[in-house]
C-alpha cells in the first residue's frame, strides 16, 4: 500500500456519492433525476459496506453530510409536482453538507491509520515477542516482596523472503486486540480521546510474526531500544525494521509500571504508574529513578541474549545472535537509559540515543562510542540539555558524533509522524516518513561504522543529515 493512500475503494466511493449528491441539485432538470438517483445508490452502498466492514470515526461526517443530502435531494424526486427549495436556502445546506464530506479526508489525512515505509535492505524482516522475568530483582513498582522484575520484549530480526504462510504483524501488538489495548492506553497518557488513534491498531507493519531467520551463518549484532517515558516497544517500528532489514536485530523493551501498557503472556494488562508533579527536582528525581530501572532492564535483556542465542530459550533466533556486538539505544528518557546502561555495563558496544536528556546523577568515564540525535534546541528552548548532553558525550573513551537534524521535533524520531498532524510543533516538518527515514538512516550510518570492520569515519554520511559535532576522547 502507498503511503499516499489514505482512502480506502468504499471511502472514496461514499465520499463522492456525497459530494455529487450534494451538487446534483444544481443540474439541469433533464440529468438531475438520474445523477442524483445514481449517487444516492452509491453512497447507500458504500455506506452500508464501511457499516459491515467497520468504519473509521473519520467517515462519520461523511455519513452525516451524505444522510443530510440524501434527505434534502432524494424526496423531490419521488413526488410528481414538487417543488424544491429556492436557491437562497439550498445553498446553505449545501455548503454544511459540503463542509461535513470535506471534514471525512481532512481527518484522515489528519490522523491516519499509519503506512510504514518500505525497508530498504536485503532481508526481510521477522518478528517475536519474548517475556523475560529477572529472578534476581524484586519489583520495585509493587508491595508484594515476591514479584520480580518482568520485561516484555519485541524482537525484529533479518528473515527469510517469502516465507509461507507469512501475514504483516499488526502495529502495536501481537493481535489487533493487543494493538487496541495499547493504542487506547497510549491515547489515556496522552489525554487524547481514545478514538483519536483508532487508526493504529488497523495498521499493518512489514514483519511477520516467528518466521525463520534468513538463511545463512551469519550472525547478527543486537540493538537493544528503550522507549520514551510511558511509551512502548513498537513506537520506533519504522526505524526496527529498516535496521532489521539490513542485517541487525532490535529488540524494543516495554518497561512495566513505566510504558502506557504492557499486555502480559498471562493476560493481564499492566499500566503506568509514572507522574511528573510540576516540580522541577522532585521531577528529576523521579526521573533518575526511571532511568536507572530502564537501564537495568537493558542489562537484564543483553545478558538474556546468550540464552536466546544458545536455543535455551526458544525462537527463530538460535546461534545467529552476536552477543558480542550489542547496542544500548532509546529515545527520549530510553536515551537516557542507554547511555546510563553503558556506563554501568562495558559489555555494550555502543550507544544511540535519540533525543534522550541524560539522567544519570553521578555520570563516570565510560568506553562505548555515542551517537545522539538531536531536534535544534537553544537556550530559549531548553537551557540545561545540550550542556549535559555535551558534559556526557565528553566522558566517552570513543569518538562520539551529536546530529542535530533541522526540521525535527522530539517525537520525529518515533513512528508519530506516520499518524499524527503534519504539524511542525508535533512531529517536525520532514513529512510523513522523513522523519522515521533519516533516523534510520542516521543509525545504520554509526553502527555500520562502529560494529563492522572497514566502514570507516561516519562523519561524512552523518554531516550529510543535519549538523554533526565530534566530540573525540582527550589524550593522555
């Protein structure tokens, strides 16, 4: 599907039954009877197949706008010798009917179900879902001193072409309902009505679920994503599978108590418990908290990557998994997260924080290289983040590269720009997958640089996405 088809066959049909039903009325008497006779059969039918099928909220005016023109133009028809309305009053009612079919795309183009770009590599890309629980952390989230701490955890990973029998995997979940579930609880954090995103759950990705991994004894290096605060494992989907697709594994972490929800192996549904307070330290308390949770999840699921590898614990994935190449990467306060990770366990390889204000209280000397991307941010915006970001990529033992990519917002590193307002101040002005694109991009530019032999400098391909400070390790 083309991400510039927003409407389905039977939308657009209702949309321009709709719409010649309105103006039919101002046809000569000779086709007027047939057009509107026509359109109405039309707009009934298409109707009457989105009613089967399941409408979006986005069509609902339509249907308005159409019943209203259906109720105006049809019944003149009908009686031998009516008389219609004068001009001065149709015209009114055709302008509110126009206005209410107009309102139908204007929402859709406006809030989207979301089409995913097309992955760019040489896989195909498959997808899991694994549930690790760490018998050795309490959960700090709950009064019961036997809870431990669980992670559920999405793998995306290179797969065989044309697997049989495989079908794209919902967005957001392993099945529509999941999806619904986790789209309603985004919305709630969001303070949106829950019907705003009713478009993602119908959204369909470019993995599929469990296929085998693509052929060969190539093994793979491991990117390992946190999300934004109280957001979730598939938010930077987008982003998973074009790296999957050239040869890495993500796995994206939904953190308990901390992502909007989190739909266990069991059933049951777990939702935030996070909440700024409007108070700017108790806030960054709360948040060094967070963030130092976040980062033992990460080391939690990279240690858990042996078993995955070693076929202990089950999936497509057995002896293809790198565990020496392993990325710590996040957006937002997952940015922060991962750098927090890497300082704490050496094992990483390397770091990708996305938009991510470093939270760690006592940051140390660590070895991995870092790249951080970055919205255009000043001193009006947000005095303390460059500093701190600038403080942190210093005390890398690596050369660590900070892009600035102009016509970004925050969430332009996410998939939001696949299914919110075009809007500059919501997801940057790069378009539609401009912004999913150039992060990938951006991504696939450091880790192929860092992680595999002979890529050499990626200065010149990350110049080339915005503006790039270096910052290189101080001599001896």
């Amino acid at each position: 599907m083309n991400a510039d088809v927003l409407l389905s066959l039977w939308e657009v049909l209702l949309v321009l039954g709709a719409v010649v039903l309105v103006l039919a009325r101002w046809l000569p008497p000779r086709p007027r009877r047939p057009v509107t006779f026509g359109a109405a059969a039309v707009t009934v039918v298409s109707g009457v197949v989105l009613g089967v099928v399941g409408p979006r909220w986005q069509m609902l005016p339509v249907v308005a706008g159409a019943a209203l023109a259906l109720t105006f133009a049809v019944p003149p028809l009908l009686r031998r010798g009516a008389r219609r309305a004068p001009w001065w009053l149709a015209l009114p009612g055709a302008t509110l009917c126009l206005a209410l079919v107009a309102a139908g795309p204007a929402a859709v183009w406006a809030l989207p179900t979301p089409v995913f770009p097309e992955p760019t590599g040489r896989f195909a890309v498959g997808t899991a879902v694994l549930e690790l629980t760490d018998p050795e952390r309490p959960e700090t989230a709950t009064p019961a001193p036997e809870d431990r701490r669980t992670v559920v955890t999405q793998f995306w990973y290179p797969a065989r072409k044309s697997a049989a029998g495989a079908r794209p995997a919902p967005y957001l979940g392993r099945t529509e309902h999941e999806a619904r579930v986790v789209s309603e609880a985004l919305a709630d954090y969001s303070g949106l009505p829950g019907f705003l995103l009713d478009g993602l759950p119908r959204a369909r990705t470019h993995a599929a679920y469990d296929v085998p991994a693509a052929d060969g004894p190539e093994r793979f290096p491991v990117v390992l994503f946190s999300p934004g605060l109280g957001g979730v494992r598939a938010q930077n989907t987008a982003w998973a599978e074009e790296l999957a697709s050239h040869g890495y594994v993500v796995v994206g972490l939904d953190h308990p108590y901390d992502s909007a929800a989190v739909v266990l192996a069991d059933g049951r549904t777990v939702r935030t418990r996070v909440s700024a307070t409007g108070d700017d330290a108790e806030d960054e308390r709360r948040a060094a908290g967070w963030t130092a949770v976040r980062a033992a999840d990460l080391s939690f699921i990279r240690a858990q990557l042996g078993r995955v590898h070693s076929g202990a614990v089950s999936g497509p994935l057995a002896g293809r998994l790198d565990t020496a190449r392993v990325v710590a990467a996040g957006h937002s306060l997952g940015g922060g997260a991962a750098l927090q990770a890497a300082r704490q366990d050496a094992q990483f390889a390397a770091v990708i924080d996305l938009d991510g204000y470093p939270h760690d209280p006592s940051p140390q000397p660590y070895r991995q290289p870092v790249l951080a991307l970055t919205q255009a941010i000043g001193p009006d915006t947000d005095p303390d983040y460059l500093p701190q970001l600038t403080r942190v990529l210093a005390l890398s033992g690596a050369t660590s590269y900070r892009l600035t990519v102009p016509g970004t917002g925050h969430l332009t590193f996410t998939d939001a720009p696949l299914y919110l307002p075009p809007l500059p101040s919501l997801a940057g002005s790069l378009g539609r997958t401009g912004g999913p694109r150039v992060t990938a991009a951006a991504s696939l530019a450091f880790l192929d640089a860092v992680l595999r032999p002979g890529a050499g400098d990626p200065a010149a391909a990350l110049s080339s996405y915005g503006t790039l400070a270096v910052h290189r390790p101080a001599g001896p």
